[in-house]
C-alpha cells in the first residue's frame, strides 16, 4: 500500500483559452509577414559577424595622429571613441575590424587630442587585406559612400 493517500494524480498540462488564441494571432503575423518578404527577395539581413573581416589603417601623412574606434553605425563619431592607438608617419595598424554593409568609422585626431576628420570602413564586399589610408579621412558625418568593389 502508498503511503500517500488519497494517491497523488498528475493532472495532464492544458493550454488556457486565451494562449490558444495567442499562438494563434501570433502564427497568423509571422505567416503574413515572414513568406512575402522572401518571396519578394527581402530577407532578414544575415549575421553581421558572419562577414567580418580586417582592414589595414596607414598613416601615410607626416603627422603623427590617433586612431580610434567609433560605436557601429555612429558615422559623426558623437560617443565615446575606444581602443586608441598613436600611429606615426609611415606606421599602419593591420588589424582594424569592420564588416560587409556595416558602417564602423574610425576617428583621426591629433596626438593633443584634436579631431581631425573619420574614415569610414564601410564597404560594400570582403575587402580583408586591403590598406585604407589616414589621408582618406573627411569630415565626420551621419553617411558614407559605400566602397564598392573595383571590377
């Protein structure tokens, strides 16, 4: 004999009424909304980490300067820019990261903490290996022509 009595019956899980409709409503959006947009060839934009690749900066003017990172997307660098490094003339960093169709600037300034202007790393392709110069730099803006590949 259990030494539980009345025995201990698990009651089977139920779905309340109102979930039920949810689920519902909420299948009916993502159908609607979901197959037009592949259909029409406007898929959901793939994992940008999945197109990273390295660029090399050069500093290829006679000034010494500092490069930093600005946040993705943040063309007019308006943050707090990271990851500081002094490039003398000559000098390069060969491993600046940015992804395709991602807009990722890196702001110029003088080594008395001047701002001097942004490269955008912006391209539209895997431009890994390739060398963007200082002197490439502009004014710090909310766009940025997409580099395109060179046919």
């Amino acid at each position: 004999m259990s030494a539980y009595w009345p025995p201990m019956v698990e009651a089977a899980p139920r779905w309340h009424p109102a979930c039920l409709v949810s689920l519902r409503t909420l299948g009916a959006i993502l159908v609607t909304s979901c197959v037009p947009s592949v259909l029409s060839g406007c898929a959901f934009n793939p994992d940008p980490t999945e197109a990273t690749f390295y660029v090399r900066v050069t500093n290829d003017t006679p000034q010494a300067v500092v490069v930093s990172y600005c946040s993705t997307g943040d063309g007019v660098c308006r943050g707090r820019p990271f990851e500081p490094d002094h490039l003398k003339p000559g000098e390069s960093l060969p491993a600046m990261q940015t992804s395709v169709g991602a807009l990722n600037v890196v702001l110029i300034s003088s080594t008395r903490g001047e701002r001097l202007g942004c490269v955008p790393l912006y391209f539209d392709y895997n431009a890994s290996g390739e060398t963007v110069n200082v002197s490439e730099m502009v004014p710090c803006q909310k766009t940025y022509p997409v580099r395109k590949a060179s046919t």
